[in-house]
C-alpha cells in the first residue's frame, strides 16, 4: 500500500517534469528538480531546527513556572507579530552582517523559522500540560524520573500534538518559502536590488522576472505536488501510526482531522492567560493585559501623531520624527490605508464566512458530504498560495488594468489564506453537532431556514469564532506581501494599504524607525482586533455551547 | 361508534382499536457490517395506556422509539397510528430526551417556543402556551434561564414541556431519568404521572423506555420485555397495581411484581444472575 502510494508519487512528479519539458520548454525547467530539492532541504532542515526547539523551550515551559513565565510570552509576541512584516528589517541587517550570500541564505531559514515555530512549540506546551495527572502519577509511583520520564511519560504524550503541529508547520513552511527565497526591490533611486536564494520559490519569480508566465506556474504545480505528496506519504503514515496509542491520550487530540486546529485553539487559550488546568480554568491577567496593550496604543499612536502635525520640536524625538515625518513615509496615510488594509481582509473573511457556513449547512444536511469535503480540503490546503500570488497577478494583469489585477490577486490569496481555518473549525463543530439535535429538530419538524438558523449556525458559532480568529491571523501575515509587487525592471506594483507603507519603508527609503513605527500600528491593530473582537465574542458565546460529552 | 372523549380537545375513538400498534418491525444496521436490532417486534398501545419498554443494553429499544416518533424507517413491519401508517414525524407523537436535548443558546421558553412557532402557532400565542407548560412543569419564574443554569431536573422538565406542549396525543420518552439522580427521578416521575393522568390535558398516550424494573412497575399499565439484541418481545406484563402507584410502593404485591419482571428479564439474557 505505501509502496504504491510512493511509486504513485514519483510518477506523478516524473510526468509532471516530462509534461513542463514538453509545454514550458526543456531548457526553462531543465533545473526545477534541483530547486525542489534544495527547497525540500531548507524547508526539512528548518522543520528539524524548530522541532528541536520547540520540544525543548515546549517541555521546559511547560513544566517549570518560571520557564513558563519567560518563554510564554516571548513565543506569543513573535506570533502575534505578522512575519511578513518584519522580514524587511531581519534582512536589511542579516545582509549588512554577513558576507555576501549568507545573510540571504540565514534570512530565507529565519523566516521559515518563524513561520514553522510557533504552532511546534505550543503544541508541545499543550500536550505536556494535557498529560492526565494519573499518567503523571502512575509514572512518579513507579519511581520514573529525568530521562526515563521523558522518555517513556512526556515523548510518548507529546507525539500526536507534536505531528500534528508538525502537519501545520510543515505546509506553513512551504507556504512561506515562496516569499522567502526571493525578495526584490527598487529604492528610491530607482535602482533594483534582488536577494536570493536558489529554490522552487526563486524559480517561480525569477520565472516571472524573465517573462516566463508558464515556467512561473509549472514551479508553483511542482511546489503544489511536493506539498500534497509529503502530506499524504509522511504526515498521514505517521498519523495513523500514533492514531494507536489515542485512547490513552484522548484528552489532547479527538480525530486525525480535527487535532491541528483544535490543539491551536488550545493554546491560543493558553497564551492569553486563560490556563486550562485539569478542567479548572485559571483567568489570570487577561482583562488587565488587554486594557493596558489598548492603552499603550492609543496613548503611543496619539503621542505620534501630535507631533507628527504639529511638527513639535522636542529635541530627544527629533530625529525619529523627521524621519516619521518625510514626506515619502506617508505618515499621514497611516489612518485611512490601515482602513484599506481592513477592508482588503475583511471582503475575504466575509466570502470565507459564506463558504464556511454553507459548508457547515451541507455538512448538517448532505449524507455524503464528507465524502467530497475531505479530499478537496487536503487539495485545497496543499494549494502554496504565496507562491500562486505572483504568476496570478501577471496571469490577471494581461487582461485587467494593474491595481484591479492586483486587487483581485490579492483577494484571492486572502481568501486561500483564511478559508481554511474557518472551514475546518466550523465543518468539525458541524461533525460533530450530537445526533440529539438532529433528532429534536426531526421530532419537532424544525426544517428548511428555521433550522439553519435556530440549530446548526448556533451550533457552530464557538468554533466558527476560534476559526475567524485564526483566519484574521492568517490574513494580516499575507496581506502585507500582496501590497507591494516588484516585477522585473519595472515601477513597483502597489496597493494603498498598511502592507505598502511598510514595504516602501523599508525597501525604498531604508527607513528602519519608519519600520518600527508601520510594525507596531500593525501589531497594535492586529492585538486589539484579536483581544477586543474575537476573544470577546468568544467568551460569550462560549457558555452557550453544545456540550460534548 | 365513540367514546367519550376525556381530554379538552381529544378526537374521536373508533371503539376496539388502539390508537397506536407496532407490527412486526424488524431493523437491520448497514455500514460496513450488519446489525440486526429488532427482529419482528409487535405490540398495540391502547388509548389511555401507559406502556413501558424494558430490556437489555443495545437491544433496540431507543431504536424502536425512533421508529414509531417517525424519526427511522423500518426494514419491514409498520406503525399505524390512528388507523394510518407513520412514514415522518407528526406533531400528534412527541418525544422526551434521555439527554435532554435542549438547544443551549435559546432559553427555556424559547425552547418551547420553537416547536409551536415551527408548527405555525402566532408568537404571542405560542409565548403564552409556552408559559403556561413550563409553569406546569414547575419551572414558572426560570422562562428566561439558559440550559447551563439549569439543573439537571431543571432542564428535563423544561424537555416535558416543550414535548407537551404542541398537545401530543403520544408522548415517547426515552430513559428520560438515566442521566438524572434518583432524588430528581423520583419526582420527575411523580409530575409525569400526573401530567399522563389529568384529563385537563390531551396527551394520555405514554410511551416510555427504561432499564429500570422498579420505575416500570412503578408508572406503566403494561410493560413490554424485550431480549437481548436482535430485540423481540419474550413477554408482556400488564401491572396489577392499583394507582395512585406510590400509595402501593410497599405493597407485597409490588415486590411481586417487580420480581416476575426480573424473572422475565434474566430468563431472555444468556447469563443468569
Ligand atoms: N445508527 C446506527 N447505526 C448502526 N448501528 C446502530 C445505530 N443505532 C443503533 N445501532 C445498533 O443497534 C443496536 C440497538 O441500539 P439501541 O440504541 O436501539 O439500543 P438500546 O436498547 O436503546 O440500548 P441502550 O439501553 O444502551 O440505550 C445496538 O447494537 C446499536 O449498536
Ligand atoms: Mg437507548
């Protein structure tokens, strides 16, 4: 069966070579393979690197307090920041520090880094914490300790989180290779400046970058089937595998299908500060944190923006304001694109809702749902949609005028990008709705719309909360990339919007305060709208929950 | 050609007929494997009768249940109720949960209010019908609770008075008192018995699963004993207790009776207590 599945595997990718040689030409492709591997190293290599990390700071944190303490909020800061939206800074100094070509090559790993860490290190945290106190306690009986109990109490119960975790991580780390094997840029000059590394993601731009549309789109076909075949070969073999053991571990993961997200929902609840200690929910700071985060915004934002139109001359600020203040910064953009920005986000979320929530109905309704849903959704997921994004933009714009091209681009990466967060949140809840209701809307003949919206939309309405948090996550990490475009010789391509200001920033004016500044409007933006929107609403409709039993 | 009707707006009897009998029903699970769970199952409800079910786990009991509430089809064999086969769910035949099933983002009286308002009744009349049930059930003063501030009782009660208040001529409860305390029980059982016994009310038809001997004997004219899976009917007891039955609790005739039924129900089950 496996050896079918990997001969499968090489077929496809052998035909799929032999297709691009005969459609694309033989002399652009001729290389992809050994950019696929090189990829395929840089994405194993950095998954190997944050694995080691996470199991480490993961179990440390979770076992000792003051580890914890530390280690927590450091690892929620450098999620809650977009990394999209520092890669800019990293860089610029990476290439100042080292010689030519390893700053490129340690900034494409520390952006793989970042976009693979986040989900490793709070799965372990989560499966630690989720370790029955029986278990622990049948373990410390039996006079288990240090290395032993690692090995036989708290690896053994991380496993399914952690492959889970490795699941996301892994298609993240694709995802983001794209993005980070090529970046391009005119300064202010006019002069182009290109840092790359070799790989698919290169081939897929440099493709563009050469007029090769085709060539662009075979790269990111190839990209699509590594991803989808990886997935199926390793994540879905070694899932079953450990599916074994599960009973034990029942508390940290239900289904194949439903542990990624579920355990991300875990510890997004974790991060806030809202512990969830053997069925007792410890709500420490969380009101206070969220009051001060608000504060320090709007008190930081109000102070900049008062001198930056009054223009005071306070000698201490004086140099960060001038350079806030350039004209070419755009300071004064900063209120209204941020509102584009949103409204960008915002159109895709409404369409994921549409989606999620027919989904959600057919998932309720259709008997066979399932049975489509599934595979369209690993389809749907293998989809690299930061590597699609660039050759969709030309493929658009030789038949649109640029900004809507770009707009639409941008629309649909968003949309790939947050969709699946919610679909997966929201067809799970509808999954796993009790038969119950099923039956009381059957016995009391609640049918057509009143049972769409008297049953199955409230039904889902905590995850479809979790899965909307998650998506606006998901979303400001890409929006930044799709604002700013630079393609060959020619003038950049841009939106007005909060991702333009911080690329033209840091790219064309070099302007590293100016960075900081658009970096932290980001944040702040992105923290109030998870902490006083989602969390909210979660909170409240949490209570009103079906309960599983 | 009628009885007199008992109830405010009961509907005519044809006299000798029950109003409700289950022929010869046999169902058969397929997904992958098959599961036979009832094998030819027959019996007549009568009107006024309060019946109860009893059998071993998984013998098809609640899956019997489904059937006659309309919810399952049948293999083969058919409900007739009132003279014409049950093919769907029919406001005339409700049905209690085991777990309650109470929808926990609408309040109790929304709760009840959602069967009456589907069924087309005006929201100002269907508030206050839903008012007057929860009150009965004694719930008056926790219309707007929530589910999860209700107890265990509490929310039970509100699932009797969303399941009377369409006004049901069969009322089907399934293990309504399995997820409760006997405490609870015992006077959820109390207030069902009076609910099944006032003529002020049309819901006069009690059909009831259980698992437990006592609480049959305590509440059913007649009790159906089924075997163990593929369920089919080794018995029938008709209680000779007269009512009202907690009067009688210490009766011999009581013990007697509770003690023929387990005979019945340990002669069926391969392992002899
Ligand atoms: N939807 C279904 N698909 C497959 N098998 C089913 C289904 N529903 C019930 N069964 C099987 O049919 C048999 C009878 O189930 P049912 O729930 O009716 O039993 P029961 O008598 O109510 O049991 P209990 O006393 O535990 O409630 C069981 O073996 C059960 O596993
Ligand atoms: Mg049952």
């Amino acid at each position: 069966m496996r050896g079918l599945r990997l001969i499968t595997a090489v077929v496809v990718l052998v035909a799929t070579y032999l297709l691009g040689s005969f459609f694309v030409g033989q002399s652009a492709v001729q290389y992809v393979p050994v950019y696929a591997l090189l990829s395929l190293g840089r994405v194993a290599l950095v998954y190997f690197i944050a694995l080691a990390v996470g199991l480490g700071f993961g179990i440390l944190a979770a076992t000792s307090k003051t580890a914890e303490r530390i280690l927590v909020p450091i690892f929620d800061i450098g999620q809650s920041v977009p990394i999209l939206g520092y890669f800019p800074i990293v860089l610029t100094f990476l290439i100042i520090l080292f010689p030519a070509g390893v700053g490129n090559e340690i900034g494409a790993l520390f952006l793989l880094f970042t976009a693979m860490e986040w989900d490793i290190f709070f799965g372990v945290v989560g499966a630690v914490k989720a370790i029955p106190s029986s278990v622990e306690e049948a373990a410390r009986g039996y006079g288990f300790s240090g290395t032993n109990h690692l090995r036989y109490v708290v690896l053994p119960a991380v496993l399914p989180a952690l492959l889970s975790a490795s699941v996301l991580a892994w298609n993240d780390g694709w995802t983001f290779d794209a993005a980070s094997e090529f970046v391009q840029f005119a300064n202010s000059a006019g002069q182009l400046t290109t840092y790359f590394v070799p790989g698919l993601g290169y081939f897929i731009t440099h493709s563009l970058n050469m007029g090769n549309l085709a060539a662009s789109w075979f790269g990111v076909l190839v990209m699509g089937e590594i991803i989808f075949i990886s997935n199926q070969l390793i994540w879905h073999t070694l899932q079953n595998k450990v599916a074994k053991h599960k009973p034990l571990l029942a508390s940290v993961i239900r289904d194949d299908f439903q542990s990624p997200l579920r355990l991300r929902k875990r510890f997004r609840r974790i991060f806030s500060f809202r512990l969830r200690q053997s069925g007792q929910e410890v709500r420490a700071t969380n009101q206070l944190s969220t009051r001060v985060v608000a504060l320090i915004f709007v008190a930081t934002l109000a102070f900049i923006g008062f001198l930056a139109y009054a223009n005071l001359p306070i000698s201490a600020v004086e140099g960060f304001v001038a350079a806030l203040t350039t004209p070419d910064g755009q300071i004064y953009n900063v209120p209204l694109y941020s509102l584009f920005t949103i409204g960008r986000l915002l159109a895709a979320y409404l369409t994921c809702v549409a989606i999620s929530l027919l989904c959600a109905v057919l998932a309720v309704t259709k008997k066979n749902f399932y049975r489509y849903f599934y595979p369209l959704y690993d389809l749907g997921r293998s989809v690299p949609y930061l590597a699609v994004f660039l050759p969709l933009f030309v493929t658009l714009h030789a038949s649109l005028p640029a900004g809507f091209a770009q707009e639409i681009a941008s629309f649909i990466l968003l949309l790939l990008a947050m969709v699946w967060y919610l679909l997966f949140n929201v067809v799970t809840a509808a999954r796993a709705l009790p038969t119950e209701l099923t039956e009381v809307s059957a016995v009391f003949r609640v049918s057509g719309w009143r049972r769409v919206t008297d049953i199955i939309l409230p039904g889902v309405l905590p995850a479809f909360i979790t899965g909307s948090l998650l998506a606006w996550g998901g979303g400001w990490n890409v929006v930044i990339y799709s604002e700013y475009v630079q393609i060959g010789q020619s003038a950049p391509y841009v939106l007005p919007g909060l991702g333009y200001l911080l690329d033209n920033a840091a790219y064309v004016l070099g302007d590293i305060p100016l960075v900081v500044f658009f970096l932290f409007i980001m944040s702040g933006i992105v923290i109030l709208l998870e902490r006083l929107v989602w969390r909210r609403l979660l909170k409240r409709v949490e209570r009103f929950g079906v309960e599983f039993n | 050609m009628t009885a007199q009707p008992t109830g405010v707006n009961a509907s005519p009897r044809p006299a000798g007929a029950p109003i409700l009998s289950v022929q010869h029903i046999v169902k058969v699970f397929r997904n992958g494997s098959e599961v036979k769970a009832i094998d030819d199952v027959s019996f007549d409800v009568n009107y006024d009768e309060f019946i109860c079910i009893i059998g071993p786990s998984g013998c098809g009991k609640s899956t019997l249940l489904r059937i006659v509430a309309g919810l399952e089809k049948a293999d083969s064999g058919q409900v007739i109720f009132r003279g014409a086969p049950i093919a769907k769910p029919s406001p005339k035949i409700t049905m209690v949960f085991q777990t309650f099933g109470l929808l926990p983002w609408k309040s109790a009286m929304e709760n009840v209010e959602l069967p009456l308002e589907v069924a087309g009744i005006a929201k100002a009349e269907a508030k206050q019908r839903a008012e007057r049930y929860l009150r009965m059930v004694g719930l008056g003063g926790f219309e707007n609770a929530y589910p999860h501030d209700l107890s265990g009782g509490m929310r039970q009660r509100v699932g009797v008075a969303r399941a009377l208040a369409l006004g049901p001529e069969v009322l089907l409860l399934d293990e309504p008192f399995s997820a409760l305390d006997e405490l609870t029980a015992k006077s959820l059982r109390v207030l069902l018995l009076k609910i099944w016994g006032d003529p002020a009310l049309p819901t006069n038809n009690f059909v009831m699963v259980t698992h437990n001997v006592e609480e049959a004997v305590m509440m059913a004219d007649r009790i159906i004993v089924l075997s163990p899976r593929p369920g089919h009917v080794v018995g029938e007891l008709r209680v000779p207790l007269p009512r009202p039955r907690f009067e009688h609790l210490r009766d011999p005739l009581f013990f007697q009776t509770v003690d023929k039924l387990m005979g019945m129900l340990s002669s069926t089950t391969e392992e002899q207590m």
